[in-house]
C-alpha cells in the first residue's frame, strides 16, 4: 500500500464535511416535499420520544465509540495510549463518513497509525486485521441474525418493488458471497500463505493488460508478507479481546437503531431481531453508496426498512438516526484533525 500524503490529506480535509451535510439535508428535504404525509406535525412528533430511549441510543453509540477504541489498542499491542487511541479512531471515522463507503478509510488509518510512530508494516497488518474481522462479524454473524429473523428480513415497500424487485435479495446474498470469498482469500493470504499469494498476485499481473500495475502488486505482496510476520504466532490472549471488541463494536451499532426505535414505539423482542436484521441488509445497500458515508442513500433506504415499526414517526426518527450515528463524526473530525496535524507534524519538527 503506498501513502500518497496529498491524497490522503484531499481526504482529510475538514472541507470536505459539507459535501455530504448537503447531500443529507437535500434528500431529507425532497422527502419532506414529495411525501404528503409529511408536515409540521410530523416533525413535532421528533418530542414524543422516551427520554429514557434517546438516552440508551446515546449510550449505546458511545459503547461502540468506546469498543474502537479499545480494540484499536488490543490490535496495536497497547503501543497507543487512551488519548492517542481516540484520534485515531476519529479520525479514522471522519476518513470514512466523507469517501463513499465502498471506499472507506482503509488507507487513511494506515497513514494515520504510522504517523502515530507505528512502522509500516505493523500499520498494514493491524488495518487488515480489523477490515478481516468486521466482514468475519457479517459473514458468520448475517446467517445466525437472519436465521432468528424468520425470513422477515426484506421489507416489503412498494417503492422498493418498484424500483429493484427481488434484486435487492439477490443483491444481497451476492454482496455476502463476495464479502466471504474476499474475507477467506485474505485470512489464507495473512495467516497460512501469504508468499503464495503473492506468487499468485504476481501472475494475475503479468497478463498483458494489466502489467503496468504488476509494481503496486509486488509491493502489496511484500507488505502482505511484512503483515503477516506481524500477526502469525500470536496467543489466543491476544485474538480472543478483539474478537470480542468486533462482535460487541457491531451489535452496539446496530443496537443503536433499536433503541430509537424503541424510543417511539413498543416492540416485542421478534421485532427487535427484525430489525437488528434488516440493519444488516442495510448495511450491504449502504456499503455500494456512491455518496461520502452513504449520505443521502441511508436517509432514503431507512423509510423503506424500517416504515412499518414506526408509522408516523419514520421520518423524525430517520434524522435522529443519522444525527446520532453519522453527523457527529464529521464535526468531531473537523475539530479533531487540526489538533492532530499539529501534535503529529510540527510539535516533532519543533523538537
């Protein structure tokens, strides 16, 4: 993986976070303006929420917040203090809430760990570990939920049938193939063989169209390699922690949503296993966004998903969801990155 720091710092740009603020606000007030059952009552309704629900939504996201941030330190060995932890987990964030989530931040946090004074090797491995272990969370974890779902996982939305069908299944249990196939190809590659991953990158890349990136190929198979040193050989003390961490990070997300909910309408538990599983499905639909942190798409799909628990209140509930899960991130980024730049860059330099 080579860091570009100009296009990395493009990224990291606290600019940036208007783009997909507009984005949001632009879909929330089409909303607004085509739905007939939309008004200024409607909005009134954001009020009628428990305070006890809004409060365990909040506590809620603050528990995942809490869980990067000590998983981040359990993968790096401890080498970042708390304080060092919480930048990096923010920043990392904000990398990811303004690049389309296809994208994501994967080569942000990488930069971001090695300027933290962690060498570029360990940086990589750590970075992969925890994208191997986030799709190992939807991989195993999607066919449980779904399971316990009762097949009461696709909604059904006129809107939905309209505009995609049955494509959204199919889009779906395509999307959880290649999450696996990747997920697997890249355990083998870290874990078991990495050399022979880069023998077979390395072929992949001789074929005629696609030599000139045979170079950036060589490169990620030596950095596979470097990864992998880093990780084989580590004690269940070490692995058991951050797979716990994933798995408590990911309900906690999810969790979240439920808790808002919650917040306006009484649910029985099956409901709140529905929707703790249509979250996942979501999940997928977000992920192939072309907007910065799926702004604008996640506002829209929300109604579709989750319309029928809450009524009235969809559309109240649909912002606070993303005032809750989303928007922060950008500020917390934009008055977090300054700070960072300076501790990272010119207090070194000063010394």
């Amino acid at each position: 993986m080579k860091l570009d720091n100009k296009k990395i710092f493009e990224t990291l740009n606290p600019n940036k976070v208007w783009v997909p603020i507009l984005i949001g606000v632009g879909i929330v007030f089409l909303m607004f303006y085509l739905d007939p059952n939309v008004n200024a009552k409607t909005l009134r309704g954001v009020f009628d929420a428990s305070a006890w629900g809004i409060a365990l939504a909040i506590f809620v996201i603050l528990c995942r917040d809490a869980g990067y941030i000590y998983r981040i330190r359990e993968i790096t060995g401890k080498r970042l203090t708390w304080m060092r932890a919480l930048y990096v987990i923010i920043l990392w964030e904000f990398a990811s809430a303004v690049t389309p989530s296809i994208v994501g931040g994967t080569a942000v946090a990488v930069f971001i760990l090695h300027k933290e004074g962690i060498k570029l090797g360990k940086a990589i491995a750590f970075v992969m570990v925890t994208a191997i272990l986030d799709n190992l969370f939807f991989v195993i974890g999607a066919p449980i939920i779904l399971f316990f779902a009762q097949g009461n996982i696709f909604p059904a939305s006129r809107v939905m049938e309209m505009k995609l069908g049955r494509s959204l299944e199919v889009l779906f249990w395509t999307s959880y193939a290649l999450y696996a196939i990747y997920s697997l190809i890249m355990a083998l590659a870290l874990f078991y063989r990495p050399r022979v991953f880069k023998w077979v990158l390395l072929k992949i890349y001789s074929i005629k169209w696609l030599q000139k990136w045979k170079h950036s190929a060589n490169e990620y198979g030596n950095q596979i390699i470097e990864a992998s040193k880093e990780l084989v050989g580590k004690s269940w003390n070490y692995w058991l922690p951050i797979i716990g961490a994933t798995i408590f990070i990911w309900s906690s997300r999810y969790l979240m949503l439920n808790a808002l909910i919650g917040a306006y309408e009484s649910l029985s538990f099956s409901e709140h296993i529905i929707i703790f599983a249509r979250q996942v499905i979501m999940w997928i639909v977000m992920m192939i966004s072309p907007t910065p942190g799926s702004s604008g798409t996640a506002e829209f799909f929300f109604a579709q998903f989750f319309a029928e628990f809450l009524a009235g209140y969809t559309f109240v509930t649909s912002i606070l969801w993303r005032l809750l899960s989303y928007y922060p991130y950008l500020l917390l980024g934009a008055i977090f990155l300054p700070r960072w730049i300076k501790q990272v860059f010119f207090k070194k330099k000063e010394a």
